[in-house]
C-alpha cells in the first residue's frame, strides 16, 4: 500500500472525485485518456439499465494500490450498481502527469 500522498497520485493521472452520471463524468475531471496504459476487468454482474429517463448509476472508485516504474501506478477500482460491485479483478495502470 502507499502512503498518505496517494491520493494526490491517484488525483494527479485525473481520476479524483470520478463517477459516472448517464455516460458523462460527473465532476469533468476525466483527465488524459491516454493516461490509462492497461486495464483488465471481469463482470461479476449485469447492471440492469431501466427503459426510463433516470437510467441506472455505477459507483465508480479507485485506490492506488502500487507505484510502478516510468512514473505510473497501479489502481484497483471498484464498481458498484444498486449497492452491489458489478466488477471483479478490476485492475488499471495509469501514467502519471509529468510535474
């Protein structure tokens, strides 16, 4: 696990605060899409999206679970709909912005 600056890794490759809200980010910090260098994921559960105008919302967080070379960490990320993790073996590796 890293330490308490974590956090402001995780901010710096722009998937602080993240969520989705109807496809769109919720706070627009999407950052640098081509930051995100892998990403592997399983579905452990169907997100049952409602024939309405609300459509369904997914949780989405992250924690920086390890710091990598060539200025990159490694991201576990969580999904949730309904309360439920929809996601398993999410795993991302994200570069970080150069300071």
């Amino acid at each position: 696990m890293l330490g308490p600056d974590a956090e402001d890794d995780f901010a710096e490759a722009g998937l602080a605060g993240g969520g989705a809200d109807r496809g769109r980010q919720r706070d627009g910090s999407a950052g640098d899409p081509g930051a995100v260098t892998e990403f592997g994921v399983r579905f452990s559960a169907p997100v049952v999206v409602p024939d309405d105008d609300k459509g369904a919302t997914v949780e989405i967080t992250g924690t920086v679970t390890e710091r990598l070379d060539g200025q990159r960490v490694a991201i576990d990320v969580t999904a949730k709909s309904d309360g439920a993790k929809v996601l398993t073996r999410a795993r991302a590796v994200v570069r970080l912005a150069q300071c």
